[in-house]
C-alpha cells in the first residue's frame, strides 16, 4: 500500500465512531469508509482521497 495512503488509512481509523459524520463531510459512502479504514480499498481515486483529505483537515488541529 502506498504511504500516502497507509497515512491517509491511519487518520480514518482514528476518527472510527465517528465515520458517518466523516463520510458525509467527505461525500463517500459509510460503506466505502469503513471498507477503506479497514485498508480493503488499496487504490482509491484521486478526487476520493483529496476529499477525504479536505474532510480530516477539517476535523484535526493544525499541526504547530
């Protein structure tokens, strides 16, 4: 699996209980979050991740 999106798998599983939210600010499916925060989907498309990226920058502070 690709690092960046090993990293990207990490964040999801940390937000889990709250996935629902997640996947709706992502606008993915429940099902394909929890199938990709379980690392079942190894090659997700570019415009996937970067609104899964967008949707966890949102919820995490700003690294200092």
């Amino acid at each position: 699996m690709d690092e960046i999106i090993a990293s990207l798998v990490g964040r999801v599983q940390s937000h889990r209980g709250n996935w629902r939210e997640l996947a709706s600010d992502a606008k993915v499916s429940y099902s394909w979050l929890a199938k990709f925060g379980q690392g079942h989907i190894p090659n997700p498309t570019h415009n996937t991740v970067r609104r899964l990226q967008t949707a966890l920058d949102a919820r995490e502070p700003a690294a200092q």
